[in-house]
C-alpha cells in the first residue's frame, strides 16, 4: 500500500491556493497499521488554543519563517503538539491545498506513515487527546453525512465524520474526504 499510495500522490496534480491574505499552514496525516489494519491518527484540540478550540483536526499548525517549507512546519508542529519527531515520519505525498471557513488559513496536508507503536508526547495546553481511528470505519457508508450549504452565494458540501461519539469537520473533514477518495483508489488498483 505504501508505495502504491506514494505513486499515486506523487503522479497527481495538486490544487495550490495562493492568497496573499491568508496563513500558511501544513497538517499531517498520521497513517500506521495496527491489530491489522491501517488507522489515522488525529488530535482533539484544547479550549486553551487561539483557533479551532475543543475541534478535531490532524497536528500541524503555521508556517514559521525558519521552516523553510511547508513540509518542515508539519513536521515541526507534530514534534511540538504530540512529540512525534521527524526522523520518525515517512512523508508519501501531498493532498490539495484547503482554506480554513472558520480561521484564515491556507492548509497544506501532507500524508505519511508514522511507526507504531509510539510513545507520543503530547503538549497539553495545545491537545486534549489522540484519536485513534480505523480507515475501515471511516470508509464505511454510515460514519459519514454531508449536508449542502450556500458560502458567498456558492454551494459547498460539508462533509461530517462520526466515531465514537465525536464529529471530524470543517477543514479536517474535507482534507479527510479528499484522502480517503485516494486511498479507495489506491486499494482497488486504479
């Protein structure tokens, strides 16, 4: 599946956005197998943090002007939110650019296989807690809902993710949508 999923990532044109008035910022998408299947990792923010309290999100943060690229500011930020260090990151690709409705960022994904198990340190004034979820259930039909809204007089699709009592959306949903589309490809050999 690795190199399967490197291939396709890195044979696919990525969607940039470029706006002038809005943030850079990078996330990660921790994959990593485990009891037999592949799972992702994903962060449930404080109500300490300036943007996007108490939501659930995949680590990253703003670009910095000593990351260099968007790539390193990933990297950077999950070594500081859950102490998960670079060396340790195999990076497979990139996703498509998505701006944040709810902040003024510009986020840049990034997909990579993390190990497992890992001792993950967590910054507690900027995660709550790790969530740890199957790709199986996220691909399953009844974990997911989108619902149509009008966004300066354009229709948009929400996407909204159930597991365990919590709701991935916003940004992270969408980034989460446009990975598991991928990752159906990917395993059916397209």
């Amino acid at each position: 599946m690795k190199q399967k999923l490197r291939q396709f990532l890195s044979r696919r044109q990525k969607r940039h956005i470029v706006d002038t008035y809005r943030i850079s910022a990078a996330v990660l998408l921790p994959v990593y197998w485990k009891q037999e299947e592949y799972y992702l990792l994903f962060t449930k923010r404080t109500q300490k943090v300036k943007e996007h309290k108490g939501q659930i999100s995949f680590p990253g943060g703003a670009y910095q002007e000593g990351d260099g690229t968007l790539v390193n500011t990933t990297l950077r930020e999950c070594a500081e939110e859950i102490g998960l260090m670079a060396e340790e990151v195999e990076v497979l690709g990139e996703l498509d650019d998505t701006i944040s409705r709810t902040s003024n960022f510009i986020i840049s994904p990034f997909v990579a296989l993390i190990p497992w198990p890992y001792h993950f340190r967590m910054d507690k004034g900027e995660v709550e807690e790790l969530i740890e979820v199957p790709i199986s259930v996220l691909l399953n039909k009844g974990c997911q809902h989108q619902e149509s809204e009008i966004i300066d007089g354009k229709a948009v699709t929400s996407y909204f993710y159930h597991y365990q009592g919590r709701v991935i959306w916003g940004a992270t949903a969408r980034i989460l949508k446009q990975f598991l589309d991928i990752y159906t490809q990917v395993t059916r050999g397209r």
